[in-house]
C-alpha cells in the first residue's frame, strides 16, 4: 500500500488545501497521473500520483488545510489490505501510528486531536461547543459530518458516536462538505439540485459554480448583497498589495517611447518572432544594469542590492493575478526569454506553476496592453522596490523636428518605493530604457 502525501511545493509554502480529487475511490490510478488539485497562498496545482494501482482510501476532504507531506490517501491492489489507520482516522504529518477511535469511549481523556485534519472536522476552538467523543470525531470523519451540527445526547451535552450515526442518516440524501454547506447559505445556493464532484459523490465548494442562479423578483429588497467568498489567491492578493501601499511610499514617473525601431526590428528576425512584451523585458534587463539601484529591495537598517534580475511577469488568470519569475535574466538571450515567459505563462494558466516558480523576484513587469490599456500605474510587488506598468502600443501624432508624424508610442510608467530608489535615480533608469526601446538596443 502506497500512501500520497500533500507535496512539498517549495521552500515557503507550509501547508495547503486539496480544491478537488479527480479520482474516486476504487478508481484505477497510473503513476504520474494528476490525482488531485491543491490551492497554495497563490495558484491552483495539479498534483500527480506517486504510485499505480487502485485508489483505495482518501483521506482528506477539499478544501481542508493540511501541512506539506501529510497523508492524504492510500493507492495499492484491489485486494490489498488497508492500514488499520486508515479505516477512522484522519491523517497527520507524522502518520502516528495510533488510532484515536480505538480508545473505549467511556474512558477516552478529552484532548486536542493531533490530526489537523480531524482538528478542523471536529470544529472551532475548545469551549466554544460541547465536547466530542474520540469515537464521535472518528464517525464523523468517516460519515463526513461536522461534529459541530450535531446535538449532543451525552454528559453535559458531549456528542457521541451514536450522535454523529443518527445525524448523518437524517440528512444522508445531501452530501456536502462544511466549507460548502457554509459558503452554500452565506449564497443562499440550493444544494439540492447539485451533482457533487467529491468523494462518494459529494458536494464541494466547486461544485457551487455549478448552482443556478435564482432570477431577479419584484418583491426582492433594494441592495441585496451577494457575498463572494474569498479564494486562497484573493486573500494574498489583498493582504500583499495593502501591505505595500501602505507600508512602501509610492510615487510614479512615466514616459512616452517611440517602438518604431522595436517594429522595425521585430520584423527583421524571420521566422522568430518574440512579443513586445519579450523585447522590453531584455531591454529592462540591460537597463537594470546600468542602474542597479532600481534592482534592490529595503531590508529594515539596509538597502540590498541584488546581483541577480529575476524578473517577475504578470499574468492575468480568473482567479486572480499572479507573477512568474525569470530567473537571471541578465544572462539570458531573446528567444531564451520568449521561450521560458511562453513556458511560465501556460504552467500558470494550466495551474501547474510550483510555488519556486513565483518567487525569489528583484522587479517585476505588468503589462496591460493586449487589454487596450493606454496607461496605468501598479502597485509594488514586494519584495521589490519597482514595478514597470506598460500601456498598448498605439499611434499617435508627434512632433519631431518641427513636424507632425505618426509613431508607435506605449507610455510606460513606474512605480517606486521612495525609501530605497530616489526619484532621479528612477527618472534616469526611465531615460535609459527608453533610449535601449527607441534604439532596439538589447
């Protein structure tokens, strides 16, 4: 019997939650196959089996946190027995070897489960509902019930085994998980008509997607609210972009570039044809290198400046933003650029982006033009002191040499923490870019 563990994503990421199982138990699996899909702090990863056979346990429920490298399933023969472990309890990162559910329930000590899994099954902080039997938690586990919604027939109100049995008959013809239940009446979704996805055919939180949406009446009161619950990747992106905004001071310097030669000099190369997303990275690369100021980060009683530019790229998903990272792009040729922005831009759309593919970054790069954006300003990206914000190349009129012409022109702005970059330093890194995109110097 081979157990699946959550995955160790990279070095910052400590825990994580599975979004949905692609398999069900009893399902043939192929080694390297996906098996499930986990959220991290920023994206959406498919994860692959580690192992073939037969999927015989899942172990974990969607949308509960786990640490990295807890067991989450077992894969063997069909005829193979599973570990006495597997049968009641949930997993932990250790994979103890005891079995809670074993204890007799008269004599049980009333403590914490070890299990963070069974920690958040059997509900909020201690006193804050009546107690649960470890036989209760282990049904509950097995039965998918929240041990919270059960009335307690024990002492003192203690929910027992024949507690959680009797609840979940009640309401067997719907099967939902807690995270699900609650987003479901916070939604007002009717889960009735819903076909779940989870295991054993049950309901998870994205199978709410699915819900239909109840028209419109008359009689519905004026500034109905609809909550919209907050994804992993939300929650990062509003507690990091408020951290910077608030704690880095920003201000902004824009320029106007002429790309006529950027035009003239992408058509020269034939068959390769990088984006002009492409040439204004290698051309902020070779500008960095001349003002490596710009290439820091402030660390409190310092400022470093960083050897390496390890640019970051924004790329747009539905679910919110993230940002891919060039690594060493000093080093790094045109159509080597292309080919790995064109390989981080699908691994991040696919949701197959690991989370070393996201960090480490020394300035980042956002693009808006293929959205007809002329111009805008973005917000830092910690732990960078910059942010280039690039608006569409689009002709304008301008005057060179007394005349009117019509050029390219992409406005370009960017965005500085004034504690690190002063604001000749960003003024004259904005020249020199400039100077590299209207020359084609890369």
């Amino acid at each position: 019997m081979h157990e699946i563990k959550m995955p160790q994503l990279g070095q910052s990421v400590e825990e994580a939650s599975i979004v949905k199982w692609f398999k069900q138990e009893g399902d043939p699996v192929e080694k390297g196959e996906p098996l499930f899909a986990i959220q991290t702090d920023k994206a959406e990863i498919e994860c692959e089996s580690t192992a073939g056979g037969v999927l015989r346990k899942i172990l974990l429920e969607p949308d509960v946190s786990v640490p990295v490298l807890t067991v989450v399933a077992f894969v063997g023969t069909p005829d193979e027995p599973l570990p006495a472990a597997a049968a009641s309890r949930a997993p932990s990162p250790e994979s103890s070897q005891t079995q809670t559910a074993a204890l007799p329930e008269a004599v049980a000590p009333e403590r914490a489960s070890s299990s963070p899994v069974a920690a958040i099954i059997a509900g909020s902080p201690a006193g804050a509902h009546a107690p649960v039997s470890p036989r209760a938690k282990a049904a509950a586990h097995r039965l998918h019930v929240s041990p919270d919604l059960v009335t307690g027939t024990g002492v003192g109100g203690r929910v027992v085994e024949a507690d959680v049995r009797a609840y979940a008959e009640s309401h067997e013809s719907i099967r939902v998980t807690p995270t699900a239940r609650r987003v479901a009446e916070n939604e007002g979704i009717e889960l009735s008509g819903l076909t779940g996805s989870g295991p054993r055919g049950k309901i998870t939180k994205a199978d709410l997607k699915y819900a239909p949406t109840a028209p419109a009446v008359a009689t519905s009161p004026a500034g109905t609210v609809r909550r919209v619950p907050l994804s992993g990747m939300r929650k990062v992106i509003a507690k990091r972009m408020a951290e910077s905004k608030f704690s880095a001071p920003h201000y902004y310097v824009t320029v106007e570039v002429d790309m006529a030669a950027c035009v003239r000099y992408r058509n020269s190369l034939g068959a390769f044809k990088p984006s002009y997303n492409d040439l204004v990275v290698r051309a902020v690369a070779v500008a960095i290198q001349q003002w490596p100021a710009v290439n820091a980060r402030w660390a409190g009683d310092a400022i470093e400046e960083v050897a390496d530019i390890n640019l970051g790229v924004a790329v747009a998903l539905p679910s919110g933003l993230i940002v891919p990272v060039l690594r060493r792009v000093q080093d790094k040729s045109l159509q080597q650029i292309n080919a790995e922005t064109r390989d981080l831009a699908e691994k991040a759309r696919t949701g197959k982006l690991l989370p070393d593919d996201y960090s480490g970054n020394t300035f980042t790069i956002s693009n808006l033009g293929a959205y007809g954006v002329d111009q805008f300003t973005a917000i830092i990206n910690q732990p960078d002191s910059a942010i280039l914000a690039v608006g569409q190349i689009k002709d304008r009129p301008v005057v060179i040499d007394g005349g009117i012409h019509i050029r390219p022109i992409a406005k370009m702005t960017l965005s500085s923490d004034h504690r690190v970059i002063d604001g000749a330093v960003a003024a004259q890194f904005m020249g020199c870019l400039k100077e590299k995109l209207e020359l084609a110097a890369f």
